[in-house]
C-alpha cells in the first residue's frame, strides 16, 4: 500500500523538521517516523512530507520528500498530524486525520 503522512502546522504550512540520517527526531515527528518506519518495514511504501526536506531521500525504510515532490504522486492512504485541510491537492482515495 503507498501512504503519505503530510506533516503540516495548523497555518497550513509544511512543517520543517530535519530527517537527516544524523538529526534527533522529537515530538510529533517522531511519532510520525516511527509508524512510517514500521508501516515501511511490513512492505507498506511510505512517503513523509516537510518543509525544508531534498526532493526525496531515503531514510530506513521510509522516503522523506518536499511537498511538490510528494505531492504529485499517487497513493492509497494520506494522514495528516493534525487537520482535514491538509489534504488539499492530496490524490488518494483514503484520507485519516
């Protein structure tokens, strides 16, 4: 199953967070990682999305993307960490806040 997790403040804004192979992931993001991480490692292909992030790198078993990179795939489940407008311009037919 392809999933994104957009990784958004409340403004609507991507939320920049280093994903680096070397950064200390905290909080929110870290949650997020970690589920990433597990979903990845059961085949599930993962896409996490924030501001600040290369084009696309690979950390572990997840792909850590800027949002016009992330954004112009095409997947099965989109979460979002906080609100239902996160989704705008999202293409995927589940969507999970």
């Amino acid at each position: 199953m392809r999933l994104i997790f957009l990784n958004k403040m409340r403004d609507g804004e991507f939320r920049a967070f280093d994903y680096s192979e070397n950064a200390k992931i905290r909080g929110a993001e870290r949650t997020v990682f970690c589920l990433g991480e597990a979903l990845g490692r059961r085949g599930h292909e993962v896409v996490i999305t924030c501001a600040g992030a290369p084009p696309s790198i690979r950390r572990g078993h997840v792909t850590v993307a800027d949002p016009d990179t992330a954004l112009q795939g095409v997947y099965d489940v989109a979460i979002s960490n906080n609100f239902a407008r996160a989704f705008d311009g999202v293409n995927a037919p589940t969507k999970i806040v």
